[in-house]
C-alpha cells in the first residue's frame, strides 16, 4: 500500500475553448449584431441630421467614441443604449430590427460554444447603410409640399426603371 500513496491523480478540467475575445469574431472583426446595432445608431442620427459629434456630447462621449460605436468596433452596454434610445428618440427595440437571421444567430455565446461560422457582413452591400442613401431619406423629407415630393418620387422611380433596361 505503500505505492499507492505515491500515486498523483491528474485531473484535466475542460472548459470552453474561447474563440473570441469581448463578443468579436473568431477573424477578430466586430460581431455582427454589434454592427446591426451600430449601423441602427448611424442611420437614425443620420435621419435625425445630427453630427456624431452633437450625439457624443448628448450621452457624454466623444465623437470617436460615436464613431467606434456605429462601426461596431465597441460594444454599446444596456445603459447606454437606453440613453441613446432616448437622445434619438427611438424604442430600445429599434436598434435591433431587421436584423438578419445571420446576424442574430452569431451573438457571442453562440460563437463561445463553437455552434455558428463566421459569416461575412451582409450590411457591407445593404443600400441602406450607406451615406449617400440616408442624405437623400432626409433632403426628401425635408421638402414641405407633399405634391413636390411625390413627384420627386415618381421621377426617381421611372430613372429607376430606365436605367434597369441599360
């Protein structure tokens, strides 16, 4: 009995292999319901015409904070998506609307746990998380006359059918 005193017992624990660090990718890019929620921010201070420079000092943050966040390169906490759903006058929910079945499916926990495979960002090719889209949502909402803006409407929309024949 003797021997067996001298016997050690190695005990491997497993644990779950981390696969990204602060909710990012395995690649390290932003997650993308980080993105979805940054590009949201974006496109209602876009519409709102407010800088990110007037947004930081709303909710007490620098412009590049801003910026960081709509890029999805930081991670927005709860209570200051609440201040920011109150600055640009939104419900808490409209951050994560439309947000693509890819998307919600790759949240950090389900990447921890190795279920889901990165996904490329679909909003890279989405029309309305573009600049020059949201300037034109908002100079068209700007024009006052309601028959001025129809028939701004109907002229883009018959350029439109044009140019699909060309």
């Amino acid at each position: 009995m003797a021997g067996a005193a001298n016997k050690v017992a190695v005990v491997k624990t497993v644990s779950p292999i981390r696969r990204s660090g602060r909710g990012r990718t395995p690649s390290g890019k932003p997650n993308p319901i980080d993105a979805h929620v940054g590009a949201r921010v974006r496109l209602r201070r876009t519409l709102l015409g407010m800088s990110q420079e007037k947004l930081g000092e709303a909710i007490g943050l620098t412009f590049q904070q801003v910026q960081k966040y709509e890029r999805g390169a930081n991670r927005i906490g709860a209570s200051r998506l609440f201040d920011l759903s109150r600055v640009l006058d939104v419900p808490v929910s409209f951050f994560f609307d439309e947000m693509s079945e890819n998307a919600a499916q790759q949240s950090p926990r389900m990447m921890v746990a190795g279920v889901v495979e990165e996904v490329v960002q679909e909003s890279e090719n989405d029309p309305m998380t573009k600049r020059e889209t949201l300037e034109l949502v908002r100079a068209y909402y700007k024009i006052s006359d309601p028959t001025v803006r129809k028939r701004l409407f109907e002229l883009a929309k018959s350029l439109a059918s044009i140019t699909e024949g060309v």
